[in-house]
C-alpha cells in the first residue's frame, strides 16, 4: 500500500522524494498523531483491531516511541501480566512511578522508562539481567531465551536455568537489591519474558503506521486508491465507507 501509494505520488504530482521527506523527519507531525488518538486507524497494520484502537484512545501517542509502546503492549504476556493498565497509570504519574522503581534501583528507570516502568521489550528484560544483575550481553541474551523458552514449554527448569538464577540473585543482592525487592523484580522478569517484542520489530512497525498515516493525510486519494487495490473482501466495504466520510467520492 504504501509503495503504489508513492508511486502514484510520483506520478501525478511529479514529486520524487517522497520517502525522503517523511524519513529524514522527526515523525512527529501533530495530524499523524491526531489520526490515530481518534481511533482513525483501522486500515493501518497491527493498528486497526478494535482493542488496539481502544488500547491507542486511551495512550494518546504524541510520537514513534509512544506507537512504538502501543504495538509491543499488546501482546499476551504484557497484558497477561497487567502490564497495559500499570503503563496507563504511571503514563498519568511518571514521577511516581520513577520513584517506586529508584527504590528497587537507581537502574531501573533508565531501562524502563521510556515505556513508563513497564518490561514491554525483550531489550529491557536483558538490560536488566545486564545491569543489575551483572550479565554480560551474551548471557542476558542467553538468560532471554532461557525465560521464554520456559513460557512455551520447550524446556524444563535445568541446570542453565538454575545457574542464571543463581547468579542473577548473587550478583543483584551485590548491587543493593534487597530480599523483598528481588522477589518482586524475579516475578517481572517471570511474567514480561513469555512474549514480547524486540525493540526494533515494534518500532519498524510503528513507522510504517506513521508512513501510512502520513500517506492518508496528504495524498489521501492516492492512499485510498492504494488501499482498496490491497484489501481483502472483507475489509474492503469497511473501507470504501471511511473514504467517503472524509469525503472522497468512490465509484461503485
């Protein structure tokens, strides 16, 4: 969709760098984000279910990383383990929510932060192993795949697992975790490991939500062109309907 979409850009209104002028932007146009806080994505992919709209409604993205968030929330284990409804409470109070967690450790926020205290990518569960609990990259990395290898049944509590216990507990206690605390952070990196997206996957999905947006707003008609040539039957009546409340004529 978004390729004829450029291709008939380019040839209607003769512009070549279109890609350019989305990428070497800094995502953070006001219309784009306006689209998507009214629920005006359902043509959008892994945008356009009614739970993710009302998931997007009740964010509000101002920008990619906020997109970004939306698509790894929603996800069995996060929501599975609460997680949707901790992000939207500590989105409303960051300072709070920073607090609770500088007084597990002073590492955590800035491992969880930018998705307001909640584990939603696999990056952070490893960051953690990393920074509090004195892996290296390659045995988080490890320690990751131990974790979600457990949630899918394809492997039993064995010695790689014990060992990664051991020296998760060992070595956090080292770095100030107390008894209580590291109950609580073991039950996260538990919980948040079964299912969760990698950073970049979640974002290279949200900038093709943006790309798309942005398509719709500016070249609406050459979007919607795009985007019947590509839907499914099913799809498609839905579709035609929301072309013509923004007033685009189609032909039956």
């Amino acid at each position: 969709v978004i390729n004829d979409t450029i291709k008939k850009v380019r040839e209607k209104h003769k512009i070549k760098n279109v890609e350019e002028e989305i990428l070497k932007s800094d995502l953070d146009d006001k219309k784009v984000y306006k689209e998507f806080e009214e629920g005006n994505c359902r043509d959008i992919f892994q945008f356009g279910s009614d739970n993710m709209i009302r998931l997007i409604k009740s964010v509000k993205p101002k920008n990619i990383i906020d997109l970004s968030s939306i698509n790894a929330l929603f996800r069995p284990a996060v929501i599975q383990a609460g997680g949707i409804e901790t992000y939207l409470e500590n989105k409303k109070n960051p300072e709070k929510a920073k607090q609770m967690l500088d007084d597990v450790h002073p590492e955590l926020w800035g491992i969880v932060g930018e998705s307001f205290g909640v584990p939603i990518f696999q990056e952070q569960i490893m960051f953690i192993l990393q920074k509090i609990g004195g892996f290296t990259l390659a045995e988080a990395d490890n320690g990751r795949k131990i974790l979600k290898l457990l949630h899918k049944g394809n492997q039993e509590k064995n010695d790689d697992f014990y060992n990664m216990m051991d020296k998760f507990k060992e070595q956090s206690a080292k770095n100030g975790i107390s008894d209580e605390n590291m109950v609580w952070l073991l039950n996260i990196l538990g919980k948040y490991s079964e299912y969760s997206f990698n950073k970049s996957h979640s974002l290279a999905y949200a900038m093709n939500a943006y790309i798309s947006m942005w398509l719709k707003i500016y070249y609406e008609k050459k979007y919607f062109s795009s985007l019947f040539n590509h839907s499914t039957s099913s799809d498609l009546s839905w579709f035609i309907k929301q072309a013509k409340t923004r007033g685009i004529k189609v032909n039956d």
